[in-house]
C-alpha cells in the first residue's frame, strides 16, 4: 500500500508538471508586451526602419557631354617638285620638326640658273635698245624744233620707243618666271610642322607627281567628334555665350567648328575642337575621349542616384523629420551626372534617406544606420527597449528594474 501511495503521488506530480508545460505558452501570449513594462522590438506598429542617410551637398556642377573623338591635324601638306629634276640633296631627316621657310631639298638647278643668266641678259639688251631710242629722240625733237627733219620721223622714233619699251617689258617677266623657275630647285618648308617618312635620296629623278615628304602642323592640332541630335541646342546656345570649354585627356581646348548639317543616318552632328599642343600631348590619328563644358550650374544641391524614387505618383526623395519619421519630398531631376543627379525642391538642410527606403511608408519610424543605441532620438529610444527586453527576458519586469534604480 505504501509503494501504491508513492506512485500515485509521482504520477500526479508528472500530471501537474506537463499541465503547466502545456499551459505556460498561452499564459505568455495572453500576457502580451504589457507584461514586460515596454513596446518589445517594434511596438504595435512594428519596430523602426534601419536607413542610411545624407545631406544635400552644395557645389557647382558643370553640365558636360561626353564622346568619342580623333586627334586630326589643322594642315597637312604633301611636298611635290614643279620640275622634272634630279635631287641634289637632302637637307632634313625623318621626324624633325621644321620652320616656316626651312630648306628641305635641293634639286638639281643648273638648267634653271642657264636660263636665269639668258633672261637676265636679254633684259639688258632690252634695256639698251630702249636707252638708244630715248637719245635718238631727243635728238629728234631738237631737229624737229630747229626745222632740220620733220614731225614724221619723231613721229616714228616714238613709235619705235615705245615697242621697245614693251620688249623691256617682256624680257623683264621671263627674267622673272626664270627667277621662279630657278626658285623651284629649292623646296622649303612651307609651314612649321613635323616631317613624316621620307623615301627620297640625292640622285634620285623626280616629278612633279612625285611625293618627296608631307609636313603635318601639330600645334595646334583639332580634334573631331560627333554628338547627338539631341545636343545642339544646348550646344549653339554655349557657343553663343563665349569660348565652350572642351577636354581631351589633360589637354585643354575650345570648341572651333559645328557642322552646318545633321547627318540624317545617324543622327549626329560633326564638331571640332581646338588645342594647343606645345608638349604634343595629342598625335594625329590618335583616339581620344573628348568632353564639352556647355555651362556651370552655380551652388546646385547634388544628391546620389541612389536616394531618388520614381513611381507613377512621381519622383521624390525621404526625408527624416526631427521626430525620426520618414517624409516624402517631391523634387526635379535637374542634371545626372555619373553616380549622382543635382536635383530641385530641397532647402539644403534635410537628411535624405538613400539606403532602406525600399521599406518606408510616409510617416514611418525610422532608425540610422550605424547610430549607437542610448544616445537620444529614436536610436535611444530604441536602446532603452532593448535593455528593457533583455532585463524581461532574465526574468524580472522592466518596472521592477526601473523601481531598483
């Protein structure tokens, strides 16, 4: 009977045991978030949203267009001899930079001298013909005045005067187209430049077809590219407002020419850039990416791509009040540029939410990123709940604890 007792009381120990198991997990939830003195992790409207924020930066943006361009010289010129000759010398090598004027090949110009020297000598008998004239009718007059001849023959002498002093004449320009001629065995440079490749050598028999070696001008130097329809409003507006600054790698230049048509195919407009190339940082042929200022927007607020919401309602930004609730803002896309737009609408001051907007309501709680808990505003607020549910969890009511304090 004793050991019946003993296993009777146990059973009923077990009984009691498993009823307040199976029990405790209601008495929990009837209990509710009241039980422990706080809101819990979120409170009846869930807990705080966890947002990064930033504040308008105020700068000046210059509003820039982008493209693909070459490096093209503003002249080239390919040397040619005027004169079936022989090269007599090379003045000049591969690659050097040559002056306006520079000697770079002689040509044989002993045929050219020979005629030079039979010009220059019938301009001398020109002349000494038309001196023998000009005495013979002074003499003339002198008769004529005295009634020694008649007017007739001074007459002729004039006659004979002025033929040939048009003789003079034109022995004096063949002396002069021989002087040309003469000139053309020397080929000078005919701007500064640099010298490309050049495949002629002394002996050599050249033509005037013959292509003796090019100059090509490299400072300054253009560059060419193309831009979108889109842009040539804000481009001759630019222009029309002084010098549109342009960039190509570390170069600086202006913009120089605006096709006077859009090309219909690709819809794109041809433009040209002037630079000034001393260090000749730009070569001919060379690609470049070249960058057109078309104006500065003075003090505008930029803010990240990022921070900006678009929706059929339309675009706007979260703000966060001083209440640590999260506002919508409507504001104007202004400029884009890279990772980041200047925009309108925003004072300045505001803190604009960029990163957990995606699970903002207007009017919702929000709590910074990265902001210590106790430290006043909804991130203290939120750090004296979290004690608070700690201390419930040890299994002492938060009043209790805050009745010890």
């Amino acid at each position: 009977m004793q050991k019946k007792a003993i296993g009777l009381i146990i059973g009923a120990a077990a009984l009691i045991g498993a009823g307040a198991y199976l029990l405790r997990p209601q008495a929990a939830a009837t209990a509710g978030p009241g039980a422990g003195g706080g809101r819990g992790a979120g409170g009846a409207g869930g807990p705080p949203t966890v947002v990064s924020v930033v504040a308008p930066a105020r700068r000046d943006v210059p509003v820039v267009l982008q493209a693909s361009g070459s490096v093209t010289p503003v002249s080239t010129v390919v040397l040619h001899p005027q004169t079936t000759s022989t090269v007599s010398r090379v003045h000049i090598r591969e690659g050097q930079f040559v002056k306006t004027g520079q000697l770079m090949f002689s040509l044989d110009g002993r045929a050219a001298r020979a005629e030079l020297a039979k010009a220059g000598a019938q301009v001398a008998r020109a002349r000494a013909a038309v001196a023998d004239l000009e005495r013979q009718r002074r003499r003339s007059e002198e008769l004529v005045a005295q009634k020694f001849i008649a007017q007739s023959a001074l007459d002729t002498l004039s006659s004979q005067l002025e033929a040939a002093r048009a003789g003079l004449a034109a022995e004096q320009a063949a002396l002069q187209s021989a002087r040309v001629g003469e000139s053309h065995g020397a080929i000078r440079a005919p701007m500064e430049g640099r010298v490309g490749a050049i495949d002629i050598h002394p002996g050599a028999l050249v033509q005037p077809g013959t292509a003796l070696a090019t100059v090509t001008q490299l400072d300054p130097i253009n560059v060419g590219f193309t831009l979108p329809e889109s842009a040539l409003a804000d481009l001759l507006a630019a222009q029309r407002a002084g010098p549109v600054a342009v960039s190509a790698g570390t170069a600086r230049g202006t913009l120089s020419f605006i096709d006077n048509q859009v090309d219909p195919v690709a819809g794109a407009i041809r433009v040209k850039a002037r630079f000034d190339n001393r260090d000749a940082s730009l070569w001919p042929g060379q690609y470049v990416t070249a960058r057109v200022t078309l104006r500065t927007i003075r003090g505008a607020l930029v803010l990240p791509q990022t921070a900006i919401v678009t929706n059929p309602g339309g675009t706007f930004v979260y703000v966060v009040d001083p209440d640590q609730s999260a506002r919508q803002v409507p504001v104007g896309r202004v400029h884009p540029f890279g990772a980041e737009v200047v925009v309108s609408g925003l004072a300045g001051g505001e803190l604009v939410i960029t990163d957990g907007k995606q699970n903002l309501r207007p009017g919702g709680k929000v709590k910074l990123a990265g902001k210590p808990g106790g430290k006043g505003g909804a991130d203290g607020a939120d750090g004296a709940e979290g004690a608070g549910g700690a201390a419930d969890g040890a299994g002492k009511p938060a009043a209790a604890q805050r009745g010890a304090r």
